[in-house]
C-alpha cells in the first residue's frame, strides 16, 4: 500500500481513539503521532515517505565522507612528518574518499538514517529518556532490515507501543502508547489487504496473513486504497459524531 494511504488511516485511526477512547483527551499532536507511527515499519523500504524524511542528510552524507577525506589528507601532509602516521593519514584519507565517492543510493539513505538514529540516541542519553534514545535505535536499525520482515511483526508493533508507554510515563502525555500502537497496527493491517501480506509472527511463523485484493501501484489497486480510505473515515467519523450526541 502506498504511503499516502497509509499516512490517511494512521491519521483517522488518530481521530478514532482520540474520539471513541474514554480517558483519551482530543489531542491534534496524538493524531498526528498515529499518522507518524503508520509510517514507522516502512523505514525498511527505500522509497517510503518517513524514510526519506528521517534521512535528511542522505544528500549530504556522501559529501561529507569526500570533505572529510579532503581534510584529512590536508591535515596529513601540512601537519604531519615523514614516516608511518604521514602514510596512514593519507590511506585513511583515500579510504574515506573512495567510501564517499562510491557511496550511492540506497546505501547513502541507510547511512543518513544511522546518523539520525544515533543523533536520537544521544539526544536521549543526554535527557535521559530511555525511550528517545530507544526510538533512535529503532530508526538506526529498520533501514537494514529486509521490507515487511521485522518492522512488519507484532513483535515490532509491541516495541513501538511500549516506546510510546515510555514517552508517556517520561512526558505524562495520556495516550502516547495508545496513538503511537494504533497507527502502527493501522500499517500492519492496512498492508494485509495487499497480495504479500503481512508476516505478523516472524520468525516463530514465517506465513504471510493476506486477505489480497490490492495490487499495489496498479490502477484497480489505487482505487480500491481511496475507497477504503473514504469508508474508513466515513465510518470514524460517524462513531465520533455519534458519540458527541449530535
């Protein structure tokens, strides 16, 4: 499924709980973390939308490693003497060049992302918040996951709930778990729709669960993801009204 769909029903899977879940306050920030969430598993795809995102440096990160080279091998020869650091800043600096020069696609997003979950790593060692620095770890490894394995289990959707269980606690925000779990299995079930299912026991049951009416990128395939997209906030929002009494 694309993830402008699944982007919509982690956003309408926000306004469910936070319409038709006693307790849970109507929070525009709690919607827009289900929206987030729904997205989360995909960071094991290349051309998802949250990949990109969290990956802002990927443009950069190749320049970095040339640059880096560059300053090394500068470094090496004005402040260096003849001998053996001399020749082993220039191999380190010829090794960072060709590593930044070869570096393309794929392997530079999964790179950007490293960076950013290690940034968010620290940042939580610095606050000491166990689930920031969790949530970054999260956002390090997805990348180098196979797609719909591991981000695409139950086992995966309970890390991430408990995650927002931590940011609930750490932040006393009622619902983080809630919203941040919803839009997670939002993704899980909306890609069960899909010809390749969805593995949710992995690896204790490596069986794909599918009920296949989607065929993703196709015409008929589109159409029937607006469809559901269209019925699913039809039906919401007519709970939500319907509970408001009006």
């Amino acid at each position: 499924m694309r993830g402008s769909s699944h982007l919509a029903i982690g956003l309408i899977t926000g306004v469910a709980i936070a319409g038709l879940v006693p307790g849970i306050p109507f929070s525009p920030a709690g919607i827009a973390l289900a929206g987030f969430s729904s997205l989360a598993p995909d960071l094991d795809h290349p051309g998802s939308r949250l990949s990109k995102r969290l990956g802002f440096a990927q443009n950069y990160v190749r320049w970095a490693f040339i640059v880096g080279a560059a300053v090394l091998a500068a470094y090496t020869h004005f402040l260096l003497p003849p001998g053996p650091d001399r020749r082993m800043g220039f191999t380190a600096a010829l090794a960072f060049g060709l590593i930044g020069a070869a570096m393309q696609g794929d392997a530079t997003r999964k790179l950007a992302l490293l960076f950013t979950g290690l940034c968010t790593v620290v940042a939580g060692l610095y606050t000491e918040y166990v689930w920031l620095s969790m949530l970054g770890c999260f956002v390090a490894v997805a990348p180098y996951t196979s797609h719909r394995t591991w981000t695409h289990t139950l086992w995966a959707a309970a890390l991430w709930t408990y995650i927002g269980h931590l940011a609930n606690q750490s932040l006393g925000w009622h619902g983080v778990a809630l919203f941040a779990g919803g839009g997670y299995l939002s993704h899980l079930l909306a890609d069960t729709l899909t010809k390749a299912g969805v593995k949710y026991f992995m690896p204790l049951w490596d069986v794909s669960v599918k009920i296949p009416l989607i065929r993703t990128g196709s015409k008929s395939g589109n159409f029937l993801e607006v469809a559901i997209c269209a019925g699913y906030g039809l039906l919401v929002l007519g709970l939500v009204v319907g509970r408001m009494g009006f």
